[in-house]
C-alpha cells in the first residue's frame, strides 16, 4: 500500500490523539485512585486506629476504678477515690465523649456511660459508707465491691465487641487500599504496554515518513530534472510552472516564449473541454510545433484547479513509424504501392459495394528471366517496367480513378473504379502490350506480359471471392500459350471449379491406389523380338475412364505427380521383376518421368531405393524424360543424368523434336534412345515433310549411335516406310494397345516371336 505524507499526518494526528486521551484518562484515575487511597489512610491513621488506643486506655481505666475502690476498702484511704478515682472517671467520661465523636458503636457506647454512670453512683455511695461509723459499713463495702465488680465485667464484652468492629474496618480499609493498589498498578501496566504498541506503530509512521519524505524530495525534484518538459497552467490557462526542460524545448524551437505559451493554448484548449465534458482524468494527443512533433499528455487536477501537461518530442519516432509505414505499404524498389495496401484498398471498394474493376499484370516466363539475368538485374527490368506502366496507364485510363500496385516480385496489380469490363479492357491491354513490345529493357531484354481481369460485383460481391476470380483469370492467362488477356468468365469459373474438385478426386484416388498400370509393347522391327514395355497410367472411376491428358497436368499443377509418380515408379519395377522372373531376361520396362519430378530433390534418392526394394536389374528399366526437363540447369541436368547412368538405368528423351531440341545436349547427355513423337508418324505416308523430319532424327540417331523408336505406329505403312528408314523400334495401335498386366502376360507369350515383321 502506498503511503503519502497527508495519510502519514492524519495517522500520526490520531495516534497522538488516542495517547493524549489515555494520558488524561490514566492521571485522572490515577488521582482518584490515590485519593481514594490517601482518604482510606487518613481514616485508618486519624480514626480507626487510634479507636484501638482509646479503647485500651478506656479498658485500663474502667480496670483503674475497680483497683482503687479495692484498694480504698483495704487502707481506707479516701484520697484514693477523691483524687484516683475522680480522675480515672474523668478519663473514662473524655474518652467515651471521644468514641462518640468518632460515631463508634453509639449504642454500645451509650451501653458503657451508662454503665460508668451507675460505678460513679455507687463510688459515691461506697465512699460516704466507708466514711461513716457504722458498724456494718464493711458488709455494705464488700457488695459495693462486688457490684463494682458486676459492673466491671459488664464492660469487658462492650469494649470487646467495639474493638472487634473496629478491627473490622479497619481490615476491610486495608482491603480496599490494597484492592486500589492493585488496581493502579494493573492500569498503570496496561496503559505502558498500550504505550510501547503505540510506540512501535509510530516507529512504523516515523520509518514511513522518512522514506516517503525521501521520495517526496525525489518527486519534488522530478519536474526539475525531468528531460521531458512539463507545464502546469491554472484554470484560466495561465502559466503557472514550467520545468528547465521547457525553456530547452523553447530554445530548440527557436520560438519566444509568449508564441510558444500561446500555441500549446490553442492546441490543448480542444483536450481541456474534452476531458470537462467526458469527466476524464486525462487525455493524450499529438500536434506539431516549431517542425517538431510533440506529444501531450493533459491531466485535470481538480483538487489544486491545475491543468498539468506533460511533453515530449516524439518528431523521430514519427518519422521512423511513418517510414515503417511506407515500407509495410510501398515496393521498396519502385515506390508503389505493395501487396498490403491491395488488399486494404481492396477491402474498402468491396465495402462501398460500387463497381470496380481488377487486374493483374504478370512477368511471362520469370523463372527464365531470372535465370539468364540473376535476381538482382531481373529487379531492375521489373522497376523498368513500373516506370513505364504508371505514366502510360495515366494516359490510357485518364477518365477514372485508379491505383496501381506491385503486389509480388513479378506480378503489378491495378484497381480502376469504373464499370467497364470487356471492350475497354482489351483496349488498354493492347496499348500497353503494344507499348512493351517496342521497349528492350535492362540488358536490352524483351519482356512479355500476362494479363487477369474480372469486374466487381459482376463476377463476385466480396472481397475473398473476386481476389479468387482474379486468380483464376491470370493462371489462364499465363496456362494460354498464346493469349495474354483472360478476363474471368462463370464457364472459366466452372472449369476451374471442375478442375479442382477433379484434381481432389484425383488426392483420395491415389491414397486409396484406384489408378491401374497398363503396359505397351515395343517391337524390334528390325528382328521381330518384343524389346520392351511402355508404363501407362489408367483412371477408371464408377463414372467412367478419365483420361491421362486430364488428369496428369493437374497432378503436376498440384504436386500430386511426386506420390503418383513414386507409385508408377515402384509398381513398374515390382512388374519388371516378376517378367524377368518368367524368363524375359531382356525386357526393359519404361517410366515417363515429369520435369517436376525431374526437378524434385529426392528423386535420385526414390528411384535408387525403388530398385533396391523390388530387386529388379538397374537395366532392365528406361526412364523417359522430355525435353522440358532440360529447359533450365542443364549443369545440374548433366549431373543427375550421369548419376542415373551410373547405376546402370536405360535414357531415353522421349517426344523429340517437338521440344526445345537442340543438338548441343544430345552429345553431352549420356542418352540411349530417342521417341520419336507421334505428330510426325502420323502423317509421315502423305505428308513429305514429317517425312523429311523423321528421316533427319533417324539419321541423327544412328550417327550418334542412339537407338529410335517411334510412338503411334497405327498403319503397315507407318511400319514399313520406318523400317526402310532404319528405325530400329516401333510401338502404338498397329503392334498392341496399352494393356492391362492381366492380359499382358497372355500378350506376352503368344507373341515371343514376331519374325514376319522382320
């Protein structure tokens, strides 16, 4: 708990207040208590006690009259009663005359006088007989003496009794002193241990008070040497304190005091009404003075009528959120606006709910560009690029607002607030294609683009589904080969759409291994001898065959080639094995590899392990890959091909001269055979030119010592016209369709020997 200096005052003021009042309640008891005690002596001393000598003395002396009268009857001396006994009743009369000042048993006193009475009667009587001559005064003596006597002990049990009620009192005075004694001492003790409590909680408030005193000093020191200016002004704005740091920020500000004072007054006068209406302590808020940023946080101090301001220059930490602002929002390299500013803008159109139009502008072949030119002179053709589209969108498109972002390393966005969707579009596209066309770039580089648009809300009504519909529009555009304009249609949609759904069937297909392996034979024309086997997937749903054209490039689209490509991989081999097993030593079994496969870091790795777990000869397999495969990297293609043709596997390219063939790779590439695509067989009987090309690669084939085969053999003369021309191998419809591995085996044995196509 906090303690201040007005908590410590107030606790210090009632501590004080409850020992003051003990005080005076303690001496007062106190003094009654010896008053009382003091009466209690005082009657002891004064009364009671000497009631006990009076008594004595009064004892003594009723004894005294008895023994003079005695003595008086036994020397007849009258002195003795005339003097002696006079006197010793004069005694006995003062002090039965003193008892009863004391009010001491009245009755019992009143008992003894009139008892002393009646001995004084009879003294006088015994004296005038002892006095006389009568002849039997001494018989009249001796019952005198006798009564005397009676008299005497009548007294004894009066004076008893008076002296034990006087002892009474006086130990039930002595009680009472004692009682009272013991009363104080125990008060007297109670109020020292209340004392030392209360000693020990000022010792606490004392302890507390030093230290808040101490932090008292430090705070009252902290306006002062506070690096932060703080300004305290009254309730009529006037300048009441300002701190050192004030009259520093003042001088920094290169401002006089008077135009300092009267624009932080203009500027907290909105705060100060805000915080009286709102009912709020304080309020925070930011202005610029002077080219400085200041910070201003207003407390109301109602208690002291005070407005306190406390400041500080904030203009760095400003301008360093205002750059973290511009770099979250802008491309650092062109100064447009980024992929996060997009969405945001994008959000605010699809809430205004108006019409608007999206595009997206894509580098065509970046990876290639990247390739050739790095990544660094890559991002200067792309700020090139920027360059040259924002003025000349400002021209196409001067008649409706519009933004235009760079939203990835090689993809512009653009916003246009307008309505139109078809016609204009296809003109702006083709002003700017027109415009790239004619521009070379960093390095003198040609660059073509990709275009995606769709239109809100025609083709979508919030913000998820039109960035979908743009998507889906420019991976059309960059899937078209030779259009670079796709604006999003529902068909388009619904293709996608299709696609997706099928690409998902195709996931569930491939976990459940509903795809079958269908195998084609190759032929030997030259000898009549089956050389090999072609591994062909097939998809037979309860819908009906799906076709490898559809579904494969939607495996490679979504990476399902890599598991789908493992399987075929593993399941041809198992079915290698088991021919070679039958006896068909010889026969090679190919695999069509994809260039994402290809191109998958592990794919050495899964073919090798593939070999070893179905223990099938390295071979007695051929991998088929495309010339697209050797696109890009051809270092890195070298290298994996030699690694492969080390472990003893069967090359070959398959679809060739429909690729990027060239002539350089055939002689680096330890290659075995050569596909020829069925493009050219097909009309290699009429068509002189696909004749022509066939003949150059079986040509080029045999002078690089490659083996040929042609793919889509379906005629005898497609057969016949290869065989003139030296092609070794043949496969398609006119030797065996792809075949299931149940009919294979059948296919298998009753064709071991075709001698009649040699």
């Amino acid at each position: 708990m906090e303690i201040n200096s007005a908590s410590l005052q107030r606790n210090a003021n009632r501590i004080y207040g409850v020992i003051v009042s003990l005080g005076i309640l303690l001496s007062a008891f106190v003094y009654y208590s010896t008053d009382k005690i003091e009466r209690s002596a005082s009657i002891l001393i004064e009364h009671e006690i000497p009631i006990f000598g009076q008594l004595q003395k009064l004892d003594s002396s009723l004894t005294e009259q008895e023994l003079y009268l005695n003595e008086y009857y036994a020397n007849q001396d009258s002195d003795l009663y005339s003097e002696h006994f006079k006197q010793a009743s004069l005694n006995i009369n003062q002090l039965l005359k003193d008892l009863q000042e004391h009010n001491v048993a009245p009755q019992q006193i009143t008992d003894l006088s009139k008892t002393q009475k009646k001995i004084t009667d009879l003294a006088a009587i015994f004296d005038e007989n002892m006095q006389s001559g009568a002849s039997g005064k001494w018989d009249t003596a001796r019952e005198h003496l006798e009564m005397f006597s009676m008299y005497r002990q009548q007294t004894k049990p009066i004076v008893q009794s008076i002296a034990a009620d006087t002892d009474k009192r006086v130990m039930q005075q002595y009680t009472n002193t004692k009682q009272n004694l013991a009363q104080t001492s125990y008060i007297v003790l109670a109020y020292s241990v209340l004392i030392l409590v209360l000693a020990t909680f000022i010792g606490r408030y004392i302890k507390s008070y030093i230290l808040v005193s101490g932090k008292n000093k430090r705070l009252a020191l902290f306006p002062q040497r506070n690096p932060n200016p703080i300004i305290s002004l009254d309730k009529n704005n006037n300048l009441v304190f300002s701190n050192p740091a004030t009259k520093k920020l003042i001088t920094a500000l290169n401002l006089s005091d008077d135009i300092f004072y009267q624009s932080l007054k203009n500027q907290v006068m909105t705060s100060q009404q805000h915080i009286l209406n709102c009912k709020q302590p304080h309020r925070r808020f930011e202005f610029i003075i002077g080219g400085k940023t200041l910070d201003c946080e207003i407390h109301w101090l109602e208690d002291m009528e005070t407005w306190d301001l406390h400041l500080s220059d904030i203009t760095q930490r400003k301008l360093a959120e205002d750059k973290l602002n511009y770099q979250a929002y802008h491309d650092q390299s062109t100064g447009l606006y980024n992929k996060n500013k997009f969405y945001e803008i994008l959000n605010d159109q699809c809430e205004l709910n108006a019409h608007f139009v999206i595009g997206s502008i894509e580098v065509r072949n970046y990876s290639k560009l990247v390739s050739q030119l790095g990544i660094e002179q890559t991002g200067k053709v792309l700020q090139e690029v920027a360059e040259l589209l924002q003025p000349l969108l400002n021209d196409i498109i001067d008649d409706y607002p519009f933004t235009f972002y760079k939203t990835s390393e090689k993809q512009f966005s653009i916003i246009i607030e307008a309505d139109f969707c078809t016609e204009r579009l296809h003109k702006i596209v083709h002003q700017i294609e027109t415009k790239i066309e004619r521009e070379a770039f960093c390095n003198a580089k040609h660059i073509e683009l990709d275009f995606g648009f769709c239109c809100f809300p025609e083709h979508a009504k919030d913000k998820s589904s039109i960035i979908k519909c743009l998507n889906i529009a420019l991976d059309q555009a960059i899937a078209t080969e030779h259009s670079s304009l796709i604006i999003y249609s529902q068909s388009l949609g619904e293709t996608i759409s299709k696609e997706l759904a099928l690409t998902e069937q195709l996931r569930v297909a491939i976990s459940n291994k509903e795809l079958e392996l269908y195998f084609q034979p190759q032929l030997n024309i030259q000898n009549g001898q089956i050389v090999g086997l072609e591994t062909l997937i097939r998809w037979i749903t309860p819908d009906g065959f799906i076709s490898p054209a559809e579904f494969i490039p939607l495996a490679e689209k979504s990476g399902l080639i890599i598991p789908l490509g493992e399987w075929i991989t593993i399941n041809a081999c198992k079915q290698a094995k088991y021919l070679i097993d039958q006896g068909y030593k010889d026969i090679v079994v190919a695999i069509n590899i994809s260039p994402q496969q290809f191109q998958h870091p592990n794919f050495y790795d899964m073919i090798v392990g593939a070999l070893a777990f179905t223990q099938v000869p390295a071979k007695n397999i051929e991998l088929e890959i495309t010339e697209g495969v050797i696109m890009y990297n051809e270092s890195d293609t070298i290298d994996l091909l030699h690694k492969l043709k080390a472990v003893g596997l069967m090359l070959s390219i398959d679809d060739f001269g429909t690729g990027y063939s060239s002539l350089s790779y055939l002689k680096q590439f330890p290659i075995d055979k050569l596909k020829i695509d069925q493009s050219f067989i097909f009309n290699v009987n009429t068509n002189e030119a696909d004749k022509a090309i066939v003949s150059a690669i079986v040509d080029l084939g045999k002078n690089l010592g490659l083996t040929l085969i042609a793919e889509g053999v379906e005629e005898l003369e497609h057969l016949n016209i290869l065989k003139d021309m030296g092609c070794q191998e043949i496969q398609g419809y006119y030797f065996s369709r792809p075949l299931p591995v149940a009919k294979l085996h059948t296919f298998l044995q009753d064709n071991q020997d075709h001698k009649a196509f040699a």
